[in-house]
C-alpha cells in the first residue's frame, strides 16, 4: 500500500478545487491501493492562515480530513529535528517539516510546489 503525504495546498485543492489535480494524480489517489495522509503541520499552516486572514473556510481541517477517507499524522520531536539535515532548498519551514515526514515514515509527498519536487524524496506532482 502507498502512502501520500498531501502538501497543504493539495489538500485544500481535494476540498474545493478537484479539478487542478491533474489526472494522474488524481487516479493515484484514488486507487484503493492508497492511503491518503495528512499531517498535523498542515492542520497547523491552514489554522495559521485562517487566523491571519489569509484563508477562508467554511469546513474545520478534522472535518475535511475525514471526507477525503484521510489519516492524521502527528508531528514527532524525531522529525522536528531531522529537518536540521535537508538541504537548504526551500525557505518554508512547514514544508520543509512535511519533507522530513515523508523521509522518516517512507511517505510520497504529493505536491505542486517545484522546491517540495526538488528535495530527495518520493514524490507525486499534483498536476501530472
């Protein structure tokens, strides 16, 4: 069984916009042969976002996590650190910890983000 470790905006995208998954991620994702995971980073970027004013919306990340069948991934002190030896490729810490996710529970990161898709993990591009 493959695990998908969804990048935040791939999980706000299954929510309300399907349709900028492109069609081979989408039928990955859908394979029952996969499971969909959602780590509490992203939980923490999306509540982080809604209470700046940078995202609106009308379903609770727990909610939307349950209507795409996903799992729930909590952040370990393990991972925190581990992000200390990636490579210096993208300046966002809550990306850089869901690479660090992906490399210690042997995940594939499904993102659109080109500097996710450039670190030495497995990967799925969203929009392939």
């Amino acid at each position: 069984m493959t695990g998908y470790l969804l990048d935040t905006h791939v999980l706000l995208w299954a929510n309300a916009a399907p349709e900028r998954l492109g069609p081979h991620a989408t039928s990955r994702l859908l394979d029952e042969g996969s499971r969909l995971i959602v780590s509490a980073v992203a939980a923490a970027e999306i509540a982080i976002k809604r209470s700046i004013g940078r995202l609106e919306m009308s379903v609770e990340t727990d909610a939307l996590i349950d209507a795409i069948g996903a799992e729930a991934l909590p952040l370990t002190i393990q991972q925190a650190g581990f992000v200390a030896g990636l490579p210096f490729l993208h300046r966002d810490p809550f990306d850089r910890l869901l690479v660090a996710q992906a490399l210690t529970e042997g995940l594939s990161i499904v993102t659109a983000d080109d500097q996710v898709l450039a670190y030495p993990v497995d990967t799925l591009d969203a929009r392939s």
